[in-house]
C-alpha cells in the first residue's frame, strides 16, 4: 500500500510542525493540513514565514521550501479527507474541566468529533493515525465510531473501510523540528500489517528502520503517557533530592553529576529546578492517574499523583523559602523575578512554576518586577490577574530598588548578567535567589548579594 495523498486534521503546535517534516521528506505525498480555526490557518499560509502560528527554529525554512509544493494548509475539511489515503488526528486533548474525571481525565469531545468527521468524508479506503496524545483505548472508541460507517456506500464510489494506527508525537517545545527529523525512535501502534507498514514506509524516507518501533495499539498509546511520567517523575526526584541537599551541605549538580554517569542511570533530565512546567507533563500524569483508578489500581494511581504533588511542593518551598530569607515578610517589599516561561527559548507560559510562585508572593504582599526576554505584557496579565505586579523591559530596570532577584527560568543571558552594576541598584541587604543553578555564583558574591541557589542553600 503506498500513501499518496495525507490529510492532518488540526494544524496546531504538533500537526503543523509533523506534517511539514513529512511533506519535505517525502515529495511525492501531498499533505494537506487541515483545521477549523480560520486565524490559524491564515497564519500557517502568511507569505511572511515569521508570522506562523507556531514558533520553532527551523519551521519557516521547512514550510518555505514546501507549502503550495505538496504542503497546503485549509479550512475546507471535507475535500481534504476524501481525497486522503491517509488521515491524521492531531486536535486537542485538553484536561476535562467538568464533569466525571474533571482536572484529571482528557476532554475527548475534539477526538470524537474528528473521528466522526472522517467517517463521514472518507472514500475508499483510509488509514486513520492517532497522533494526539491519547488515553489507553481511545483507539476503541475512534474505531467504533468508523466501523459504524464502514459499508456505507459514499455516493457512486465503492465502500469505505478503514484501519486505525496509533503513532504518538515526542517532540519538545524549541526543538521540534531536531526532534521530527532526528527521533529517537518512531513508535507505530496497531493490528493492520499493511496500514502499520505503509506508515512505516513514510518514516523509512529519513529515519533508520531500527528506529521504527511497532507495538500493538494500546502499548503505543500507553508509552506515550508513560514516557512523559518517567521524564516528570525524573525531575521530582531530583528536585526531592535538592531539598535534601540543602539541608544536609550536598550539592545536588555534584550528586546529578555523580549518579548521572551510571549508564543505567544517565546524565540527561537531572537538572533540579522550579518544578516542571509544559502543557504535557502535568496533564499526562493526570490523565495516568485518572486511568489508574479506573481500573481499580489505587496504588498505581497514588505513586504517580505524588509526582505531581512534589512538583507543587517544591514550587511552593521556593516561595516560602525567599519570604523566610527576607526576614519573614515581603510585605511591600520589591522582588525582581527573572524568567516567566514555563522553560528558556519558547514564550510559552502553559503551567509555568513561575506562575504559582508569583501567586505565592502576590500572597504574601511582595511588589514583583518581571523580567522574560519573550513572554509579552498580556500573557503575564492572563496568568497572574491584577495584582501589584509590573513587567519590565531589562533585568536591571527590574533590580531597581528591589530587595531579591529571583531566577526561575533558564535564560542564556541569566548566566552573565552585570553582577556590580545590579547590585549597586538594588536595597541591601540584597539578595539572588536562583532556582535553576545557573548564574555566576562567585561574582554575585562577591558584588555583596546573599545567596541561595536550588539545590546548595
Ligand atoms: C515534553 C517532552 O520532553 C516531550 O517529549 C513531549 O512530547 C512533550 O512534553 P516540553 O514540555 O516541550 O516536552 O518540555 P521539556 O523540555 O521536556 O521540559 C519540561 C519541563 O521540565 C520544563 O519546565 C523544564 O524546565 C523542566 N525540566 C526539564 C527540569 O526542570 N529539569 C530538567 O532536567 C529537564
Ligand atoms: P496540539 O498542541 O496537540 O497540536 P493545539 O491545540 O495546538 O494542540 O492544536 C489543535 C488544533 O486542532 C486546533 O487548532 C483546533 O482548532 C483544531 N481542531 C480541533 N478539532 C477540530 C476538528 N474537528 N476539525 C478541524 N480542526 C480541529
């Protein structure tokens, strides 16, 4: 079976930048990408590549090279999934807000419209692609509802028949495109030989085949939630372990470093912090959990929410800890925060530690100054609300005056910043709090700033 013709449904942060790999990589397939939200597709056609809705470094060279070649972008859904040998659902799964597993269970209503859209449209017959992010059996329900229009005879063509695939999404905010063209691994669920070798056969154009794992549906769909879990769980661990650090004279980069070279271990993802933020990691590990108790395993359910209960826990402790260094009380008193996105080189704020750490010291009547190279006024303004806090257009405008700087994400510019010149605006005893383990500890002290640093004290 060779896929000419692909159709994504959803042109977001994941089918965009998947579809337009795909469509570079395999100029014989004409990939069609298409979504309801006419602003966005609009953006995704902007003749001025800085201006797609998404940002990542590397998609407007990509897009370039591709769109109106075998890379089209629409809002007309029907035409596109007739025409499709193959279809991708790529819409959102954001966490229910009400309802039965509200703030836990994903909000399937997207999924099952898309679905139901395909039963509808589709000719002949098409290979249906999980792509979203999905609870376990999900594949289930889309495939209930495209049987149910299997046979139907759509106009004079033959009937329609489908086959369903789960093939999850890994990639990383600000890396995308090195994480689409150089995977890990490619991970095909499904119980089709053909449909499963026929979205291999696209894979097999840039990736090697050792790379290409198959697996039945439900394993597939449950690696993608359990990848996120172990990558979280990851990061309470080693922000559990900077705690202890602190407050028995570790070093907790000495310890990363130390248990990172066991190569069952590994060196990467040990960086303590201000807790994980993201729009996956949290959601993921709820969406585990809320699986879990449906099945009865309430044990299974508890060792995963505690990986999201540490997180919280540690981004409350920074707050805490900065009133307590400041003599019990920021009543008043100004606090440079430095860094609101949720990680360095992306403007996303999605569950940012920054966010209930601002709330935490708004609390506690602190006048904040914010300082992020690229989250804008209005994002912040969505985020925190009214309250005593302003945003300001350089670090140094943002230690005017202030009692505390306080480093929250991992910007490149933190780890050089003017320590004398800072210090020299700020009140004294003035002093650095930083939570990423990131700045020029020497040089701050000695411009006269106390310091605490995540996993030192
Ligand atoms: C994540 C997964 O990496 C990706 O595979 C999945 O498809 C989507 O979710 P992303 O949310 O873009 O990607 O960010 P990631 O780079 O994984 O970072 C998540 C959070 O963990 C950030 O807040 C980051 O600051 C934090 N982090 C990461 C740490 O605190 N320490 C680390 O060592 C690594
Ligand atoms: P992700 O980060 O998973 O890519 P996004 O929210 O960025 O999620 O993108 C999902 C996109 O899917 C949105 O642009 C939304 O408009 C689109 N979408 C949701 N349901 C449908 C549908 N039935 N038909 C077309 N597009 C849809």
């Amino acid at each position: 079976m060779s896929i000419r013709t692909i159709c994504c449904i959803g042109a977001g942060y994941v089918g965009g930048p998947t579809m337009a790999v795909i469509a570079d990589r395999c100029p014989q397939i004409q990939v069609t990408v298409v979504d309801l939200n006419e602003a966005r597709i609009a953006a995704w056609n902007d003749p001025d590549l800085s201006l797609l809705p998404v940002y990542e470094p590397g998609l407007d060279a990509v897009v370039g090279r591709c769109r109106g070649r075998n890379l089209h972008f629409t809002t007309s859904v029907e035409p596109a999934i007739a025409a499709a040998d193959m279809v991708f659902l790529s819409v959102n799964t954001p966490t229910k807000t009400r309802g039965v597993g509200a703030g836990q269970a994903s909000d399937l209503r997207w999924i099952e419209a898309s679905a139901r859209q395909v039963a509808a449209c589709a000719q002949g017959h098409t290979i249906v692609v999980e792509k979203s992010t999905l609870p376990v059996r999900t594949a289930a329900t889309v495939t209930a509802i495209l049987e149910a229009a299997q046979g139907e005879v759509a106009g004079e063509a033959q009937s329609k028949t489908f086959s369903v695939l789960s093939n999850p999404e890994f990639l990383a905010e600000g890396t995308a495109i090195r994480d689409l063209e150089q995977p890990d691994r490619v991970l095909i669920g499904g119980e089709d030989s053909a449909a499963i070798e026929a979205l291999a056969g696209i894979y097999s154009q840039w990736v090697a085949p050792e790379k290409i794992l198959r697996t039945n549906l439900w394993s597939s769909e449950l690696s993608k939630l359990t990848a996120n879990a172990f990558l979280a769980q990851r990061i309470s661990s080693i922000n559990s372990i900077a705690a202890l650090c602190e407050a028995t004279g570790a070093d907790v980069q000495e310890v990363a470093r130390a248990i990172g070279a066991d190569s069952r271990i590994g060196a990467k993802f040990l960086q303590a912090g201000p807790g994980f933020g993201g729009s996956c990691f949290q959601k993921d590990i709820l969406n585990l959990v809320y699986l879990c108790g449906h099945y009865g395993l309430q044990e299974v359910a508890a060792y995963w929410q505690s990986v999201v209960e540490l997180n919280g826990w540690q981004q409350h402790r920074i707050a805490r800890l900065v009133v307590e260094r400041l003599f019990g009380t920021v009543t008043g008193k100004r606090i440079a925060v430095l860094g609101f996105a949720f990680k360095a080189d992306t403007n996303d704020t999605r569950e940012a530690p920054a966010i209930r750490i601002c709330h935490d010291l708004l609390e506690e009547g602190a006048q904040l100054a914010l300082y992020d190279p690229k989250v804008s006024e209005a994002q912040i303004q969505a985020d925190l609300g009214e309250g005593s806090w302003q945003r300001s257009e350089t670090v140094l405008e943002a230690a005017c005056g202030a009692d505390a700087l306080l480093v929250l994400t991992e910007w490149a510019e933190f780890r050089q910043l003017p320590w004398p010149e800072l210090a020299a605006v700020m009140r004294k005893p003035a002093w650095l709090f930083d939570a990423r383990a990131i700045c020029d500890a020497e040089a701050a002290r000695a411009a006269g700033l106390n310091l605490w640093t995540v996993g030192k004290g």
